[in-house]
C-alpha cells in the first residue's frame, strides 16, 4: 500500500456566502485557491504517491476522505484519497466553469462524462467518453476472479478479492475543458457495501445546481 500524502501543500480556505439561508442542509460555501504545481506530475494511478501531492492544496471531505487540488502545465490535477473507505469504491467529480455547465464525470469499472441541467431527467452515459480528461478506474485480476467464482465466491466478493490496489482516484483535466479562472466542484463518493448512501461534499448540495458548491480559484482569479 502506498503511504497517505502529506498536507505541506499551499491551501487557503475562506468562506463565501452564497445567501442559502433558505436551503436546508446546505453549508456555506468554501474557497479553494488552487497552486501552481512545482512538483512532480501525478501518475493517474490511484496511488497517491506523496511526492506527487505534497505541491498541492489539501481540503477535508470526510473524517477519512481528502481532496487534493493543483495545476500543472495546462492541466488540472484533482485527487480524492479515500483513507479507510471498504473498497470498492467509485466516485463523481460534479464541476462547472464560469459559463454554468455542470459536467459529471465519473469513474468506478468505467469513466465516463455526461452534462446535466438543472430539473430535466439524467441523460444516459457514454461509457469511456471522456474529453479532456482521464482518471484511474477501478481494476481487478479477472482470472483470479473467475477462478473464485468457481470456487463458489460471489461475483461481487470475487472482483473485491482479486482488486488491484488503489487509494482512491487521480484525475487530470484540461485546464480549458472549463470556462473562467473559477471553477464549482461537487463531489460524491461511494464505497462498498452501501453504494446508495454516498458521501457529498458539501454535504446537502444538489448534483444538477452549483448552489452551495466548493469554489475554486486560479493562479490570476
């Protein structure tokens, strides 16, 4: 297992009202000033090597969830470490940029990206579809697994014994993919065995409206 990064990255947390008085659950926004990386680049492995993340903004998601955050030569490096989280584990990036489209783009067995409005029905994904972007997804040894289920092992407990390692996800995004030197960020993060109660940060924030969202801010934002 590789180790947990450390938090010597520049982080700067303030926060921002978005006057949601009225929104029940939903806690006032935060600001995250992303850095520009001098680092090393970041493998989209999910290891979360620390060399690879000690140049980065570092936030909290959860008591063992942390979000990690920087730019490096034209690119966007987001990563969500999921500490002791019963893997698997999958999660959604929900993010905007200053003209309002929300993109989902999501990773678990398979990424994939999609674009959401606000009130309207999910559209179906495009599985593999990712423009602009790319992250880790979850892997396991499928021989291994096939020669459990044999054995009489679920499919389910098969694929969890024979995962690959990984601590979470690594994404790398175009910085251009959105608009503005600000972006929105929702993120959502499921582990097994309870895939319908995700964590949300932050929490109570809805997935096909900013409101509420983490606030991100670059180099000249």
């Amino acid at each position: 297992m590789s180790s947990r990064p450390t938090k010597t990255g520049a982080f700067i947390a303030a926060v921002l009202l978005y006057g949601l008085t009225g929104a029940v659950g939903i806690t006032e926004a935060q600001t995250i000033a992303v850095p520009t990386g001098d680092g090393r680049p970041v493998m989209t492995d999910g290891l979360f090597h620390p060399e690879e993340w000690a140049d980065a903004a570092s936030h909290p998601l959860g008591e063992t969830v942390e979000l990690y955050l920087k730019e490096f030569r034209g690119h966007v490096y987001v990563g969500v470490h999921c500490g002791e989280l019963d893997k698997p584990f999958s999660m959604d990036l929900y993010l905007a940029g200053s003209d309002g489209e929300i993109r989902q783009l999501h990773t678990s067995a398979q990424i994939g990206e999609r674009a959401l409005t606000p009130g309207e029905e999910d559209p179906p994904w495009i599985w593999g579809y990712s423009p602009d972007w790319y992250a880790n997804e979850v892997r396991w040894n499928q021989p291994m697994a096939h020669s459990l289920m044999e054995e009489g092992e679920t499919r389910t407990e098969a694929q969890r014994a024979a995962l690959f390692d990984y601590d979470g996800f690594e994404f790398q995004i175009l910085r251009d993919k959105f608009s503005g030197n600000e972006w929105l960020l929702r993120v959502e993060v499921r582990s097994y065995p309870d895939f319908d109660s995700p964590l949300i940060h932050p929490e109570g924030t809805p997935r096909d409206r900013a409101d509420g969202w983490m606030r991100l801010v670059f180099n000249g934002g």
